[in-house]
C-alpha cells in the first residue's frame, strides 16, 4: 500500500502506548481511524489528539476480551464509515 490517504484502520488498546501512537502516526498520513480501548476517558484524550490532523475519527469503548463487544464494534465500524 502506497498510501492510507482516506483509508480507515481499526485500532485496539489506542488509549496509550503504541496503540495510541498508531492512531497518531496514520491520522497525520490521512489515514481514518477507529480507535477502541477499555479507558473510556483515555480513548476520548487519543480521539482529540487525532482529531486534529483533518481525518475522521470515532472512539469506542471496547472491552476486547469479550466476543459480544467485538462483534457490535465490528458492525458500528463498518456502519460509521460506511
């Protein structure tokens, strides 16, 4: 892939560390990005900092351990950046 312009990526653990950076780091090469995490407060702190890069972006609160969770975000994704 040359380029993630108007791509989505789908991003766990984005409330920090690497799955925060991720979510930075393809913002800035114009990338969409769904991001999740189980730190309600944590995901929202990421969604603002990648909002800023024009793209768009939607914070979830996923607990990744459970199926029922993954499958409901799975549908919203593909719902929100339909």
């Amino acid at each position: 892939m040359r380029s993630f312009v108007n791509k989505v990526a789908v991003i766990t653990g984005a409330a920090s560390g690497m799955g925060r950076y991720l979510a930075l780091l393809l913002a800035k090469m114009g990338c969409n990005v769904a991001i999740c995490d189980v730190n309600e407060e944590e995901i929202e702190k990421t969604s603002k900092m990648v909002s800023g890069c024009n793209i768009s972006v939607s914070p979830y609160c996923v607990d990744v351990a459970d199926r029922t969770e993954i499958e409901t975000f799975y549908q919203r994704v593909i719902t929100d950046f339909r």
